[in-house]
C-alpha cells in the first residue's frame, strides 16, 4: 500500500548516552538535547547503537526517553523521537513495544535479528509481527555486516507495503542493492543512508536523508549538504561535502561511540567521555587527532 505521506527523510541524529561514574548523566544529557534540539536535525534516535543502547537496561531506557521528551518539549520545535530496538526473540519484540507503548516517542528504528540469521521468511515474519505489534511507525535497520543477515529487497518491498513500516536505516554495503531499493520503492517509503562517509552519494542517488552518527559534529555542515542538493545546487553541496567529508573516517578510525564521546567531551556538551564495555575509550593516539582536529575548527 502506498502512502499519500511524504517519506521520513532529512538528517536524523542517532544521540550518543552520556554516562558518568557508570551511571547515567542525566545533566549531561539534558544540554544534549537542549543543544541538538536547536540545531538543523529532523529527528532524533534514542538508544541505538550510537546510544550504546545494548547496555540500557529497561529502566535506564525509559529515563533517556522521559528526559529528552521533556527538554524537547521546552523548545519551539516538534522533533520526532524515535528509540533504537534490536535482538533475536521475535517475541521479546513484540513485548518491548508493548512496554514502551505509553512511553513519549514518535516510532522505533529496529534492527535485523542478529548472529541467528534468518532466512528470508523469517525476515518476513519477524518484521510483520512487530509492525502488527504497535501503531507507531517503524524504520527498518539493515546492516548485515553487524547483525550476519541481509534484508534483501524483496523482502524490505513487501514490508513496505504494511503502513507503518515507512522506512529503513539502509546500510547493506552493497550499491548495486542501495540503487535498485531507491529506484523500486514505494512512494512514501524513505530510505536513509546509515553510512556517513556516502551521505553525499546516497543523497545524489535519490536517499530521503541520513542517519549519521558524524552529524553529533559540524551538525550545520551536514545539513547543509542536503538543503543545497534540494534546492539544486549540486556545486556548493558538493563543496559543503568536502569540507567534512573526513570526518566520518576520523570518527570510525576507532569503534563508535567513544571518538564521538571525547570530541563532545573536550567541547564542552558532555562532562565525561565515558563508555560501557565492551566499548572503551580512545586510544592516546586517536585523542591527540581528534583534538588537534577540534582546536582547528574553533
């Protein structure tokens, strides 16, 4: 069934969880959002893989959510909420969305079951009983180098054909799969790069937006790629692009979140850098580029 809606589409911020002392950094995570709120995003993603949020457990995940609904609401903006779902209990599923129902969130970014790898049926049947499980909207999440499986397009169409299922996070790492969902889909269905360093070429080939995890860092500049590339100007999208387009290459020269979490740290927006294991801090090496990078943008 196609939407009369537009896609979801724009730059979406997946918000990194700051934490302190082990615990969550509420204060830390209040100017946050009070921060992102005011910049050009369209929408933030709470507790996924950014947010670290495997290491959530239920209570902290509501907090998150309850806090950034309510600085949100303080500002002028109406900036959807999505939350980060993954695991490989469809069941499990079906009930987190059941818990979270009354919770303050606009839908869910939910991920391929991971390590089991299901064949495509399964694919199938997993995401049309979350979809039947809320009324919220769903962005599927494909990454099959992280989860072991492949949402093949096939299966993303007929899924897509259900209405609340109005998007997907495509990070397959297959251009050939990237193009042809782009030029296949259903009108109203979105599809988002989740792969910041092809931000530019995603957005050239027809993607709605992004979910980039680089955008917590020249948040306008990223932006700006897209509202150029909108409004026809392909020469200075394209030069905004190389402007940062080393960015995301710095930010994954170590495992995500940590290179995010010191430059924001040494910024001034979260008081610790803090991880959970398995993740852990940058090495010496990477904090001397990360900061010699900062001092020369300020």
């Amino acid at each position: 069934m196609e939407s009369e809606q537009p896609p979801i589409g724009g730059l979406w911020l997946p918000l990194v969880t700051p934490f302190r002392d082990g615990a969550l950094d509420e204060v830390s995570l209040r100017r946050l959002v009070a921060h992102f709120a005011e910049e050009p995003i369209d929408g933030l993603i709470l507790g996924a893989t950014t947010g670290e949020g495997l290491t959530l457990d239920e209570e902290e995940l509501e907090i998150l959510v309850a806090i950034t609904a309510e600085e949100v609401a303080k500002t002028s903006r109406r900036l959807p909420l999505y939350l980060g779902l993954s695991g490989s209990d469809t069941r499990k599923g079906v009930k987190a969305l059941a818990r979270t129902q009354s919770w303050a969130l606009d839908g869910y970014l939910i991920a391929s079951p991971y390590y089991t790898r299901p064949s495509q049926l399964g694919l199938l049947r997993h995401f049309s009983a979350l979809a039947e499980g809320t009324d919220r909207p769903i962005v599927l999440y494909n990454i099959p180098y992280r989860t072991g499986v492949n949402i093949d397009n096939e299966t993303i169409l007929q899924l897509a054909r259900r209405e609340n299922i109005v998007g997907i996070k495509d990070c397959c790492a297959d251009a050939a799969q990237s193009f042809d969902l782009l030029r296949r889909r259903p009108s109203g269905f979105g599809v988002l790069t989740g792969e910041d360093a092809l931000f530019y070429g995603a957005l050239t080939q027809g993607a709605d937006g992004g979910i980039c995890a680089s955008a917590h860092i020249q948040t306008g500049a990223f932006a700006t790629v897209r509202q150029q590339l909108l409004a026809g100007d392909q020469r200075t999208a394209l030069d905004a692009w190389h402007a940062i387009a080393d960015l995301p290459r710095l930010l994954f020269s170590e495992p995500s979140p940590a290179p995010i979490k010191h430059w924001l740290w040494r910024t001034g927006l979260i008081d610790r850098p803090e991880v959970r294991l398995p993740m852990t801090p940058v090495s010496v090496e990477l904090a001397a580029r990360l900061d010699r990078e900062i001092g020369r943008l300020r």
